[in-house]
C-alpha cells in the first residue's frame, strides 16, 4: 500500500524540474496544421521518456508520427496514457497578453499555447509517474502512452495506429488526454464523447450574381434555396426533421439519470454573461438538463454565406451560396449513417443541386457508468479535491475516443489539469498552477489505485 | 413642319463636335460617392447648357447640386429630360480593357465609365436640341432639364427639389435619363419602375461565437434563426408570406396584357448564357411571362452571412447573423407599409429580437399606357428602328420616377442609346456608337413632334 502524503510530498519535491519540464515543452512550437516544430517536439517527448526507462517507439504515418512507450511495472495491471504533441496554431496572435510560445505566469496562472492541450496534461503525467516511483521504487503497474502528434488536425492516422499496435496497447484503463475541474473546484469525470459530422452545404444557380430588379421574380436565387433547404432541416422546435435522424439515439439509462441529477446546471449567471436569453431547450430538473445538453445529439451552423457581405445596398441575386454545419451524435449513431440519410433527405425535399462535402467524421463513444474503475478513479479525487469526482456520463464535445473503445475495449476516463476558463485554443491558453499540481496529485494516485491501492 | 432626312443630316453634320463633348464629359471622373470631380463635372455640363442659350440655376443640396435648365421654344409645349451625372464607382480596375476615364472606341464601342449611365444619354439630349435647332431656327417646345449628382447614391435630395421647383419644372413629358434597344434592336418603351425596399435584418443570440460541442444543444444560434426568419417571408412556392403583402398589388389591366403579349421573352438560349436551369414562375405565354417578371413583386436576399467563412472546419455556435434583401414593389404598394408589415409578421412569428434596418426606399411608379404622348414617342422610332418602340408597360427595375408623377403629374417615357450589353455599373460600360446615333434620331424626332410634328 502507498502512502497520498509520501506521494504529495514527491511532488512537492520535483516541483522544480516539472516546471522546467512544462517550461521546455511548451517553448518549442509544435503546430500540425503549419507543419511547425513537429519532429523537434517529438524528439523532445522521446528523450523524455527514455530517461524515465521507457522503451518507446515512433510509428510514422503519412504526416507525424505517434509516439508508443511503455514501462513494465509489478502486477499485471496496465494503464495507457493518451495524450497528443501537436497544438493549435497561436493566431490572433494580438489578442494574446505574452507571447504564446514564451510561457509566462501571471497570478498562479501559466499561459502558454499547449498550457492545457495538451502538454500540461502530458508533463503531469510524466510527474506522476516520477513521484509514485520514487515512493514506491518502481511502478505498481504498467504504464503505456499513445502520444499521437494529429489530434488537433482530427486524427487521421489514430485508427490505424490502434488498430496495428492493438496488443502493444492492451489496457484496463486509459486515462484520457485532458481533464477539468469545475466552478467549483471538482475535479469532472467525462464518460463519453459525443461524434461530429461536418459538411459543407453548397449550392450554385447562376452562372453568376445578375440585377436583382430586372431578374428578381425570374432567377433562381442560392441564397433563397440554401435558407429553404436549411429550414427543412430544423425547425424552430430544434428537432432536427431528416427522416430517421434520432432512430439510433440511446435514451439515458436509470444510472445515467441518477448521476445527471447530482450535477450542477449552468448557473443563470454564467449562462447570462454568455449574452443568452435562455437555453433552446426548456428543462425542469438537472438531469433532464444534461439529458438535453449531451445525451442528445444537435446541428449547428457554423457558417453561411452568400451574395453581398459589405456596407450598404448591393441589389444582387447570389449566384453562390454555402453553410457549414456540424451534427453532434450520440450513441449508436453513426456519421455515415446521418450522411447518408441528409443527403437521402435533402434529395427528396428537392434540394438535388446542393453539393453535401463532408469534411469530418467522428463517432461518438461511451464508457458503461457501471464499469469498477469508474468509481475508483472518482475516488481517488477525494484526497485531492475534498471530494469524488462528479460523474458526468457524456460530455457535449468530441474526441476520438470511439477508436479506442472499438480496438482496444479499454474504459476511458477523465483527469487532469484545466478548469473551464483554461481557453483551450483560444488566446492566452492557460492553466492555474494549483489545478496542475493537483493534476499531478490525482493522476500518481490513479497509478497507485490501479496497482493495488493506497494507504486509506 | 420638320423634314426628318433633314435633321438626320444636320446630325451627320456635327458628329465630330458631338463625339468631342461626349469624351470631354466621360474624361471627367464624377463619383458621388467617392465625392470626386463633383464640382468640376457640374461646370462642365453648365456651361454645355448655357452655350446653347439655356438659362441655368445650380439649386443646392446638403452633398450636390441639382442642375435646372431651360431654353423656351415656340408654341406651349414643355419638355423635359431628367439626366443625371454623376456616375458609379469603376471598380474593379483590374477588369477594364482600358481606363476607365480614357474614353477608347473598340470596334464600333465606346468604352468609359458614363458612356451610357448617363454621360452618353445627356449628350445624346444636347445633340439632338442642336439638330433641331440647325433644321428649324429655333425650338418648337420649351425644353426643360432636371440633372441631378446624387443618382448613384439613391437620389437623396431629389424629392426636395422636385418639390421646391415644381412651377419651373412643369411639363407635358418627361424623357427620362436612359433608353435602350433589344436584341433585334428595337427601342424599348418602359412605362413604369418597380419599387424598393432594401432591409439589413441582423441579429446577435450570443456575446460571442461558443463551442458547438458543449454548447449546441444549449445556446441559441443566431445564423438558424436568421434562417428561420427568412424562410417565414418567402417559401418554395415562391409566395411572399407577409400577411397582407399582395393586397395593394393593381393586377395588370386588358391593355397591359395585350401589350406584354407582343412582347419578346427572355430564350432559353439567353436564360441558360446566364447558368439558371429555369426560370422561378413557370409561365405559358408572353403577357403570363412578363406579369410574373415585372408586374409582381419580388423579393430578394442579396446578401446573407454569419459564422466562419473561411476554409475546412470551424465548429462554433454563431454569435451573430445578418441578411440584406430588397423587396421590389408595384403599384399600389409603398416602401412604408411593407416595411411596417414586415416588421409585424417577424414579431409575430417571434422573431421580435431581429433587428429590421431600412436601407433604401424607392416608391413604384407607371405612366398610363393610354397616354396619347406614348403612342407618339413610340412611333417617333419607326423612321429610325424601322419600327415603333416596343411597349413595356413595366420594367423590373426602379427609379426614382414616382417624384415626377407625384409633383408635376407628367407622363414618363424611356428613349435613348443603350442596349442590353452596355455593362452598366460593372468594367467596360459602353455603348455601340451606331446605337448612340440612332438616340440622337430618336430624341430629335421626340422634340420635333411635341413641338408639333414631323413630315411624314
């Protein structure tokens, strides 16, 4: 058995070389999408490994490669860390207050681009591991990481990457690459991921934009056409209309429900300084909250454009015009299915000229509530945060999670070091310092549990 | 009575002295609203007025001054030729064969900013008074002008001065400011302009864009309610679903029909040069055709944007949206009460927070088609398009004609140098010099028989 306050104080020792570790990570530009510093912060995550006795391996793929690393420890439990080394690229870059590569701590806050997303996570995974070993001699269990280097430019190699090292992942728990606490200083637990698919509406009926006075009741207009195939697609009930859309929806289970009713709603306050007048679906109990904020799936338009964007009049008739919109899914649907069954819709209200390109898929995944980790890893929150972590059965964003739950049957779980003004892609990403102390506190207490448990 | 071989050779006659005020007068940048060569332009076109004997007076305005001009002839008949000259912006430069304030003639055209909206027209005007003057001493009617500077920004000050000036500016005809030929190069008669409302209609849901992953089944997207919105004015059947939209609509009379049902329609070799697959009202016949092209009004969306426009993925929930459309009217409806019934059918269908923005007003406008002088200008034609002008009785454009009817109660008719080609507002604005000729004609044929006739 481990002792928290022998591990505590571990971290508290390395606190200097952790943060001269953050401080090198995030120093060196990492941006996939602009092909930017990519091997040289992949090399720098490689040596970091390597002097912690990992054996690692790169798996290259079209663009960056994955990062694969292991160290064996007693028993034969495993735990697969999941983090990525790319970042989002910096721009605006005015509207940052320090330079987003040049980390800089202003009132127990670090800012630097990747504070949060994702090297902060993955330093504080590194931190764990150091202070459980130097508690423990060696490793409870086997520690494993899949440090891919695409994630903020959607994956593309992930699944191949699982799927061809399955056995080299073989897990019982991964630990996801980022975690959160809330308003309230808990650490949150994300159970799962909604999928996304995003397409590109577009639609073209004149050779180009003509008078809108000598042509107006004659021509076709795309601007008129895209609003009319929009509308057709959801109604101002914000039920989505494509024919078979929610079939494949999952409702919430009884345990889904119980746990949705112990979470905290958006506070009146925080949804009014978002500048909403209210939420688009009424609810009456925190459960039904969430049932409607992630449990069921949305479509938003991103985008929309036609005609004339500038001041004043412009009498034209758009010979052009495009949305972008993305459909949050739920389980078990699928975004071939809900691409196919748009373009199956669109086609029989009579919108067979608008080119549906689809630009991204993602599934969406679970983990069973009821899975035995799930509660030792919100247990093992407590000691940190004064608390277990509050369970949230799904989140409403995305991830690639489905690739692991598919390959690998591993159960995923949340844990980390942001909160929710950490302004993740965003300028002046940034994390508080005692959250990522505490990440670091959580995350060795994880390894510790998963090895056999800790001192009570 | 007046030889119209005559006045055709005195025509001839002075050609090089006409082509030499038509390029002084195009050589003259003058863009209201750019305010450039206003003042210069104004003089410019004085003194080609006071050259000729007129008496001119500059009546001020808040931006420029309105030109009033007029030479007394014989007998009690008044004509008067509205003109304006200022000119549109030449942008985009890059699309010009040759500056656009360089007049250049290109194999029988003649290329300038202004060669036909409205520099070549108001030449055109002073050419034929000259030719008339050279056959017949003096003028056999009293000719009037209204040259206003501010057409091309929507003609703020012209009601004023209409009004102001009516004793002055009364008439038994207004020859207004531009005139074209068809494809088979028969003068075209438009007896009347549609109307316009030109609406900004924007909305804001959100202080900012947010995350359409945690946030899209929560926050209210403004680029779906603009959609919404939208979609409740104007269905798929085309119909405007204003309440009360069509009830001041005069449905064309006997006359109206039997005039459009002479009237060419647009081929399909013309309407699919222009990309359209079809036209948006199917119709059976010319009269049917040309009551659903420019006696019904329309309404277009001009412009519409909100969200990310740029390339590939954004997933965010619009904070933002807006949309700018133009209502184009026909008797008896008004820009006021279609934007009050707007505004009551958006806050009807809950749409009370999108914010309705009047950008521009313009009132519909006919002439009689039983007026004896439409008749008379339609047949001045036929000694030189071989046959009387065709009888629109309306156009599907609009301008700013109501004044005139309103005011001073004088019937309006089109007749001058353009064709359907001449690039108006766009690079290259030009007219074929054989056209320009034959407004001159044209124009001194009209002056000719309101003073009282021509030889036959």
């Amino acid at each position: 058995m481990i002792d928290g306050a022998e591990l505590d104080r571990a971290i508290e020792r390395n606190k200097e070389a952790v943060m001269r570790e953050l401080g090198d990570f995030c120093a060196q530009p990492s941006i996939s999408t602009q092909d930017l510093g990519m091997r040289e912060m992949a090399r720098l995550v490689v040596r970091a490994l390597e002097r912690r006795g990992f054996s690692t391996r790169m798996v290259e793929t079209p663009r960056y490669p994955a990062i694969l690393a292991e160290c064996r420890g007693q028993g034969d439990k495993k735990l697969l860390f999941y983090n990525h080394y790319d970042v989002q690229p910096p721009e605006p870059l005015d509207q940052w207050q320090s330079p987003p590569f040049q980390p800089t701590i202003r009132e127990g806050k670090y800012f630097a681009r990747g504070a949060m997303d994702d090297k902060g996570h993955l330093v504080c995974r590194l931190a764990a591991i150091d202070a459980v070993r130097e508690v423990c001699g060696e490793l409870p269990c086997t520690v494993k990481f899949l440090i891919e280097g695409e994630e903020e430019i959607s994956s593309p190699s992930l699944e191949g990457v699982i799927a061809d090292n399955s056995r080299d992942l073989e897990a019982d728990l991964c630990l996801w690459e980022f975690g959160e606490v809330d308003g309230e200083g808990l650490s949150m637990q994300y159970l799962g991921f909604r999928g996304l698919l995003y397409v590109e509406l577009s639609l073209q009926t004149l050779a180009r934009d003509c008078h809108s006075g000598i042509w107006g009741s004659l021509m076709p207009n795309a601007a008129w056409r895209l609003n009319w195939a929009l509308s057709s697609i959801k109604g101002m009930d914000e039920r989505i209309r494509i024919p078979g859309f929610y079939e494949r929806v999952v409702p919430p289970s009884e345990e889904d429900l119980r746990l949705m009713g112990d979470l905290p709603v958006i506070s009146e306050a925080e949804r009014s300084a978002m500048g909403a007048k209210g939420f688009i679906h009424p609810y009456s109990s925190p459960a039904e909250f969430y049932e409607k904020a992630v449990m069921t799936p949305s479509c938003t338009i991103c985008g929309m454009g036609a005609g004339y964007l500038g001041e004043g009049q412009k009498t034209i008739i758009p010979a052009k015009a495009f949305a972008k919109a993305d459909f949050r899914l739920v389980p078990d649907q699928t975004p071939e299915e809900i691409l196919d069954k748009l373009k199956r819709h669109l086609d029989a209200e009579g919108f067979g000229d608008i080119h549906v390109n689809c630009l991204g898929m993602i599934y969406p995944s679970r983990t069973p509530v009821d899975h035995p980790y799930v509660r030792m890893v919100a247990e093992s929150a407590r000691d940190v945060y004064g608390r277990s972590q509050r369970i949230y059965p799904m989140s409403g964003g995305s991830g690639p999670a489905h690739y692991f739950r598919k390959h690998l049957g591993v159960p995923i779980m949340t844990a980390g070091v942001g909160y929710l003004g950490s302004n993740i892609h965003a300028p002046n990403e940034h994390i508080r310092l005692a959250d990522f102390f505490n990440g670091i506190r959580h995350t060795a207490r994880i390894i510790a549990d998963l090895g056999g448990g800790l001192d009570g």
